[in-house]
C-alpha cells in the first residue's frame, strides 16, 4: 500500500507532537513518552501576552500612584487618615523593637549565668588556652551571631589579668553592636569593675562604647 502524502497541516501537527524520547537498554529501544515542541508562532504569541499583561499592570500601578497623590493633596479626611496610619505604623514598630530588646536582655542575663555557674579556669595555662579560644571563637561569630560573640568576649574578660586594657582593645576592633551587648554582661557581673564601659562614672579612663 502506497501512503498518502501528508498535507500540510498534518505536516505541522507532526512536527509539534510526534518527537519521541528514545532511552537505549543493553538489547533494545523503547519509546518512553513523546517530548512536546511548541511552534515559534506559537512562542511569539506567547510572549506578546506577557508583554502586554506586564504593560497593563505597570499603567495600572501609575494610575493608582496618580490617585493617591491627587487625594493626599486634595482630600483633608484622606491626609488624616494617612497620619493616623503612619502613626499606628510606627506604634506598631516601636512595641516590636521594645519587645525584642526585652527578649533580647533575657537571653543575655540567662547566657551569663550559664557562663558564671559552668565557672572559669583558675590554672594559668588553662586561663591562657581558654583565652585564646575564646576571643577566637568571638571573632568568627561577630558577623551573625552578636549574642554569642559577646559572651565569648565575656568569657575572656573573666580569665584575662588586665580586664580594662583588654575592653580598650575590643573597643577598637569590635564592632558596635557586639560591643553594646558585652557592656551589659559586664553589668551583669559584680566582679568586673570597668567604670565608664558599663554606663558607671567612677573610673578615670573611659573605654565605652561610642
């Protein structure tokens, strides 16, 4: 039997939809499943939709901007209630920032008891190699956790001879944030007196964080 030739129709429907995902075996070759071709007609259409969906929604947004601006400026209700807005916004904002700090000074006071009640080496080699590894430490965790940065800078003002020339260093390489939390370890340890770093007034040199 002779076949009959395609048209070109069918031409088409064959190039889109008979192109076969061959896998081979060690003895022979199955058909899995037809992979699908899109036409490029099929494609530009396709993007000229997104192009004009993407228009409508950027004119759509300039629109909007144009009618809040003209209401800002010619509505008195409208500006009011916008005030009231901001000011409930920036309420909202503040109690979250004091609920963070409050949850924030628990963890510290928590943190430092933990360091007190584990205690610290007495032995000058140990109070040395304890030292070392803990500004280490303090040093690779400054960047993401300030927290504990600031207890290992803690922990190694406890074990070091000269606590006030050791907060004269870390005022000058330790950056700010990490350094606000450790003032208030300090302030947390009656057994470290250093004045002025913990908001005190009785020392002559001032170490604090600036």
């Amino acid at each position: 039997m002779i076949p009959a030739k395609l048209s070109g129709q069918q031409k088409n429907r064959r190039h889109l939809f008979t192109s076969l995902f061959l896998v081979d075996f060690p003895f022979r070759r199955f058909r899995l499943f037809p992979i699908f071709t899109f036409h490029p007609t099929f494609i530009m259409r396709t993007s000229t939709l997104i192009a004009a969906t993407a228009g409508t929604i950027v004119t759509g947004l300039l629109a909007y901007a144009v009618y809040f601006d003209h209401k800002r400026q010619t509505d008195p209700e409208f500006r009011k209630a916008l005030k009231r807005n901001n000011r409930r916004m920036a309420r909202a904002v503040k109690e979250e920032a004091e609920a963070q700090g409050a949850m924030q000074r628990e963890v510290i006071k928590k943190v430092v008891q933990q360091a007190k009640d584990e205690g610290f080496p007495t032995d000058l080699e140990e109070k040395e190699a304890y030292f070392m590894s803990q500004v280490a430490q303090g040093e690779s965790l400054v960047a993401e956790e300030p927290i504990e940065a600031a207890l290992c800078f803690y922990k190694a003002l406890k074990v070091y001879p000269q606590p006030k020339d050791l907060i004269s260093i870390y005022d000058k390489t330790v950056p700010k944030e990490v350094l606000e939390i450790l003032a208030e370890m300090v302030a947390l340890d009656s057994g470290l007196k250093l004045g002025s770093f913990t908001g005190e007034s009785a020392a002559p040199e001032s170490h604090g964080v600036e």
